[in-house]
C-alpha cells in the first residue's frame, strides 16, 4: 500500500495538447503542477506510429499559421511547422484546379491566390482545355465550359472578395454573427450551389471533419478565416512533435504516465496506482467522455468518426506538396496528400508517403475502396501501394452543431475547471485555447501568488 499524500497546486489529469500546454502556462508563473497521464506517453490524439522509418499519424489533424495559439502559448517557439503548397488542389471531372490563399507579410490580410486548370488526367475526346481562372477577377470561359469547382467568373469574384473580407475581420465579430448550420449560412450568403459544393465543402470537409457541414456556422466562420490567412501545415516529425515539444518544456518531474485518476474533487485527486493527491486545484484536460466519466453531468457531444490510411510507393504521385481535396465526392477519401513532400522527416530517405483521410464510420474493406479512389484522384495505379497503416478513430472530432459555445466554461467550480477541444472549437487551435482560458482561470483563483505546496516526487508502484 501506498501511505504518503503527495501534494501540488494544480493537478491537471490528461497530457494531451490541452493539459500540457496548460500545466506549461501555470509552471512558469510559478504554480507547482502536477501532470497525471493514464497512457504511457504523452500526446493524446496527437499521436504517431513509428513503422519501418515512416511517421504515421493516428489523425493526422491540419494546422494553420494562422492559429493565434500557435504563437501565444509558451513552450510552442521551437515547434517547426512543413507547410502545404498554398492553397489546395480540387479534382473534379478528372482534372486538377488549384484554390487558395497567397499568404501576404505578418499580419496582412489574405488574398485569394490564382485558381488554375492543370491537366493531372485529360478528359476523354477531343476538345480545349479549361482556361485558366483567378478568382477576384473576371475571366473569359465559353459558357458551355463553365463547371470548374469555382463557377463562373462572376462567382470566382464573389468568392475573392468574401475571403478577403472574412481574413480581415475581427473574430469576435464572426462570434456575433447569427448562428446556423454552415451549409445553410453558406447558401444565405449569397455563394452559388456550385462554389460550395466544389469547393467549400470539399475545404470544409479538410478542416472540420464534417462533409455534411452540420457544424456551427461560427465554427466554419474561423476555420475560413484562418485558412484565409495563413498557410495549411503539419508538424514537422509527426503530430506527436506538438504535445512532446510541450512536454520538454515543463520542469522535470511534472509529467507521469501510466497514472490512471479515478475521481476528482475540488482539492484532490484519486489515483489507481498511488491512492489520493491533495492539491489546491484540479484541472480536467481529457477527451470528452473521459472528462464526463470524472465529472458526471458534463455535456458529451457527438463526434465525427475519422480513418488515416497511410501508402507508401516507389512512384510519387505528381502533386508535389499539396492538399488534393475531391470536389465530386467519387469516394470514400476527402482529403490526401504525399505527405513526405509536406514533411521529408516523416518518411525514410528515397522513399514516399501517402497519407489520406476518410470520414464517416470504419468499413472492413475500406483500403481497397481507398486505392480505388486514390488511382482516380492522383490519375495512376495504385495496385503496387503498400499500406503501412489503418487508423480509425471513433471520436475523433467533437462535432460543434449549432447551438455551439466556443467559449463554453472552464471554470465548474472554485478549485474545479475543465479544458479541450470540446470546450472551444474541435480544433488544434480550439484545444490550446481552451487551455489557455483554463489556466488563466486558475491563476485568477488562486491569486497568482506564491506556490501553495511544494510538489514531492511520485514513487513507482509497487507490484501486488
């Protein structure tokens, strides 16, 4: 048996991205934390497998340079970020069509970057090839060759000039919009049926994990916002870089997995392995259902299911590093990228991979359906791939249908608080968010004053 009580201020359960970025903000304004994982590594979701030198991602979460937090949260200064090619490729009736935003200097709005036609699979017959399209500007297209993802000229224009005004918008002026579903805000806006269904849907689909557009118009809002101004990234080495780059930067000692807590209350914790920590406060920073499994009445939202099937092969398709979104929905795949053009670490020298993302639930045969699908999207082969990796996730995404509350509280009681992505925006950037709120919670509790205990080390278990 365990006898000692060992104490802290802040005992933060979970060492995901949220926790740790959290527990890293109280430990440099001097609050001793104490950071319990019942996983034995850190990181979460933000995990990745390691399969003969390939870096595999479980999800595989996109990032922006645009996410405030990036830059904000203490610890993240030293993450290196491999950008996608600027904007996205959309394929669509067998051809490629570039869409997306030119990043401008620091702090400039985005402006929407040139759309244009490449020839990745020639349409059967004779007949011209698609003009070349920019949208913000008109353009000269026979009328009977109108069906690029943009639409016409006129709607490429509109489309320009809404994600010029979206990137300079102020975010809690998007927050005061009125709230719908993201499909039906989309059609009020005045966007023809053809633009969302070529290519916001497609982006969406990207960026929020929900093909339907269930999610919160204000949620869709800052995901445009941020894919207005900035550049889609990953980080480099796996998405396991982010939570273990946090994680180097806590004092040694303050992380322990392979501590599963139990229950929680206002000034302590329980733990499975080493009995009860007394602590000043106790900050929730888990999954959804983990949180509610601790805290009975806290609100468990949908989810949306997401499968990351990873392909190596010695024949790199030729889309270099971009994000290849497919505007006619022709299979299971929403997005697919060669991802070791994005990221060389991510894959052994001279060798390719391929990483691409299904929503929706698991189906046994989903890797062939996805080398079918892959041989139309990259206009190759895709017999020879060898798969390295499955990956699905059952609640992956917390779903953020409307009413949604970005800001929905962290702070449940005096010595109480919860945070994740599931108290913000089901996002990278929704998770540090929420941990930042968190944190300033309880730094705002507790004075912000001198440590309250000081943290003893934690004893391995003895065997039974």
């Amino acid at each position: 048996m365990l006898e000692p009580t060992y104490q802290a201020d802040v005992v933060v359960v979970g060492a995901g991205i949220a926790g740790l970025s959290a527990a890293r903000r109280l430990t440099s304004a001097g609050v001793t934390t104490m950071v319990l994982e019942a996983a034995h590594e850190v990181g979460g979701r933000m995990a990745t497998e390691k399969v003969d030198g390939f870096r595999l991602d479980r999800i595989g979460r996109l990032l922006s340079t645009a996410y405030p937090e990036l830059r904000l949260t203490p610890g993240l200064d030293g993450l290196a970020l491999s950008l996608f090619a600027p904007g996205v490729l959309l394929h669509s009736d067998g051809r490629h069509h570039r869409a997306g935003v030119q990043p401008g200097t620091r702090g400039a709005r985005g402006a929407l970057h040139a759309v244009r036609a490449l020839a990745s699979a020639p349409r059967p017959g004779p007949g011209p090839r698609r003009p070349v399209a920019v949208p913000g500007r008109q353009v000269s297209a026979p009328r009977s060759r109108t069906g690029a993802p943009l639409g016409t000229a006129v709607d490429q224009a509109r489309l320009g000039a809404a994600f010029t005004k979206l990137a300079g918008t102020p975010v809690e002026r998007l927050l005061a919009r009125p709230e719908m579903p993201a499909a039906e805000a989309l059609v009020a806006r005045g966007l023809p049926a053809r633009t969302i269904d070529g290519f916001l849907r497609p982006l969406l689909s990207a960026l929020l994990c929900d093909p339907d557009l269930t999610t919160s118009s204000r949620s869709a809002d800052l995901a445009l916002r941020a894919f207005a101004s900035g550049r889609l990234c990953l980080p480099e080495g796996g998405a396991e870089a982010l939570p273990q780059q946090l994680a180097r930067t806590l004092p040694p000692g303050t992380v322990h997995t392979g501590v599963r807590v139990t229950s929680v209350s206002t000034n302590s914790v329980t733990t499975a392995e080493h009995g009860e920590f007394r602590c000043g406060a106790v900050l929730i920073a888990t999954g959804a259902r983990a949180a509610a499994e601790l805290l009975p009445g806290l609100r468990v939202p949908g989810f949306h299911p997401v499968t990351v099937v990873h392909h190596t092969t010695d024949e790199p398709p030729a889309t270099g590093a971009s994000l290849l979104l497919d505007a006619d929905r022709g299979g299971p795949v929403a997005h697919t990228a060669v991802v070791s053009r994005v990221d060389p670490s991510r894959a052994p020298a001279g060798r390719t991979l391929v990483t691409s993302t299904v929503l929706g639930p698991h189906t046994p045969d989903i890797d062939t359906a996805v080398r079918v699908h892959l041989a139309r999207l990259y206009g190759m082969s895709t017999a020879r791939w060898e798969t390295l990796g499955v990956h699905h996730t059952a609640e992956a995404v917390p779903a953020m249908r409307p009413p949604h509350d970005l800001r929905r509280t962290v702070r449940l009681l005096a010595g109480l608080y919860v945070c994740g992505d599931h108290r913000d925006t089901g996002t990278v950037q929704g998770a540090l968010h929420s941990a930042h709120r968190a944190s300033a919670a309880i730094l705002a509790d507790l004075g912000v004053g001198r440590p309250l205990h000081t943290a003893d080390p934690v004893p391995t278990a003895r065997a039974a």
